[in-house]
C-alpha cells in the first residue's frame, strides 16, 4: 500500500518546474530583457507585434518570436555566464517598411557579423532577410545594431527568431 502511495507522490514531483531544472539547450533573446536599448524611433518591442500592434511579418510570412526596433538601434545584452556556444537567426526589414538598412552583431566590441545592405522601397517586395550563425563561447556582452545608412526613415529592423545555443 505504501508503494502505491509513493508512486502518485513520484509522478507529481515529476512533473513539477523545479524537478529535473536545467538550463535550456537553446533560450530565444525575446524572452530575455536586454541591458540596455536605444532605437531612432517610437520603442524596442519583443515578441510578435510591432509599434502599432500589427504582427510583424518578414516576406508575408508572420514573426512568432523576434525583437524589433527603428533603426538607428543597439540592443545590448549581457550574457556572461550562461554558457551559450552558438547565435542565429535571421534580420530583415519588416514588410510594412522602406528604407536601407544595416544590421550588425557585435561581442564584446568586436564585430562578429554584418549583413549587406538591405534595403527595400515603398511599395517594393519585401526585402531579404540576413541569416547568421555565429560563435559566441567567449562573449559577455552581445550587441544587436541596426545602422540606418542616413535615410532614417521607415527602418523597420526586425531581428526574427534570435536564438542562443548551448
């Protein structure tokens, strides 16, 4: 009878968020809250919508999870200790947006990526989006920059699906 007791006991514990806690293979930085942010215009948004509600879409196709900012924009977060290897996802603008565009990943002052220019005018296709996949086992500090080439208008930058990996 004691056996039969335990096992429910067991089962529960199983299924609780401390049981077997460990840090996740991979975390997406949307889900993280950046040290610092600076954009040209309106706020820094996580998630799946942008500055006016809409979802953000790169190629028609929805954003699930993605951090957007006008360009000019640098969002900074420190990463020290958390044992991420790997960085990847893509960067774009969004479809809503025209302008040229910039984006860079730097660790710890150092430019580890930087897209080509990627620009899109009103009315156009929606652009291409910048894929990355980059070492970051040494960097503390990760620094997501979007440089608006001086036109500083509709720079919708969206950084889709930014993931850390183990």
């Amino acid at each position: 009878m004691k056996t039969l007791l335990l096992i429910p006991a067991i089962l529960f514990c199983l299924t609780c968020d401390h049981a077997g806690a460990t840090d996740p293979a991979s975390i997406n930085l949307s889900d993280l809250t950046p040290d610092s942010t600076k954009v040209g215009f309106h706020s820094f948004q996580r998630g799946k919508l942008a500055i006016e509600g809409n979802p953000i879409k790169i190629k028609h196709i929805p954003v699930s999870n993605g951090l957007y900012a006008h360009a000019p924009s640098e969002v900074v977060y420190d990463i020290s200790g958390l044992g991420y290897k790997t960085f990847r996802g893509k960067a774009g603008l969004e479809d809503e947006a025209w302008g040229e565009v910039r984006f860079k990943i730097i660790g710890d002052g150092k430019t580890l990526w930087e897209s080509n220019i990627i620009k899109k005018e009103k009315k156009q296709m929606p652009a291409k989006a910048g894929d990355f996949l980059i070492n970051i086992s040494n960097v503390s500090k990760l620094q997501l920059v979007v440089d608006d080439l001086g036109n500083g208008f509709s720079d919708h930058s969206v950084w889709v699906k930014p993931e850390l990996l183990k």
